[in-house]
C-alpha cells in the first residue's frame, strides 16, 4: 500500500484509493436507480475519514451491478442552514432489482452491516429514480 498524501483539505487520502478506478469497466448507458446516502457529521472526522476511504468504499465498490459510484465531502450550506450532513455518496444501478439484488447479495450485506457501525446519528438513505 502506498503512502497517504495530504489533500489541500489535510484529511489523508490513500493515493490508491479510486472509487472510479475500483468500477471501472462497469460504467453503461440506461442508469436509472440510484442510493444516495448522507451522511451527518462524525465525532472524529479523521477516524471516519480513514474507516469509510480505507474499508467501507472498497465494500461498496464490490457490490454486484454497480455501475457507477460518485462520493464527497460537503464542504458549503448555501442556503444559509447549518451544515447538517458531512459527505455524500450516490451509487448508480441499471434498475430497482439490479439494486435490490446487489443489496441482498453477501457484499451488500457486508455493506450495510458495515454502514451501521460508521454511519454517525441521523445519517440518511434514499433511493432516487432519475429522470429520463
């Protein structure tokens, strides 16, 4: 495993961490469900930071039918509220049973037990249908 660089932000990120790398070859036309997840803000941004980067998104990542995976920090409320939610993640499935099944398969299991240890209070998901 390579070094941890320091991003302008100075939370560490692995250099070999690339969730667009870890599904590439598994992007396709026709996406129409995706997982949005949000999650609040952490007790300790760093240790969450290391667990969700170094293991839960390597999780995600080896979910059957994904397609495509996108994942930030939200850094703004623009709107003036409080800054509610830390980071963002949207998984992007061909349809509702590519997403039911990924879900139910080991690796979404794996998943969603391990969203349920690091998801802070209040942390969210939704399931979105795009529009066409």
């Amino acid at each position: 495993m390579k070094e941890p660089v320091q991003p302008a932000s100075g939370s560490p990120q692995p250099t070999w961490y690339s969730l667009t790398r870890l599904v590439a070859g598994r992007y396709g036309a026709g996406m129409t469900v995706k997982l949005v997840v949000l999650y609040t803000q952490p007790d300790d941004p760093a240790a969450f930071e290391e667990h969700y980067l170094g293991v839960h998104m390597p999780l995600v990542a080896a979910l059957p039918g994904l397609q495509r995976a996108e994942a930030g920090r939200l850094t703004a409320a623009l709107d003036g509220g409080g800054q509610t939610f830390y980071r963002l993640t949207e998984l992007y499935f061909a349809d509702q049973a590519a997403m039911n099944t990924a879900l139910g398969s080991p690796e979404g299991q794996a998943t969603a037990a391990d969203y349920q240890k690091i998801a802070p209070t209040g942390s969210r998901m939704f399931v979105k249908l795009l529009d066409e």
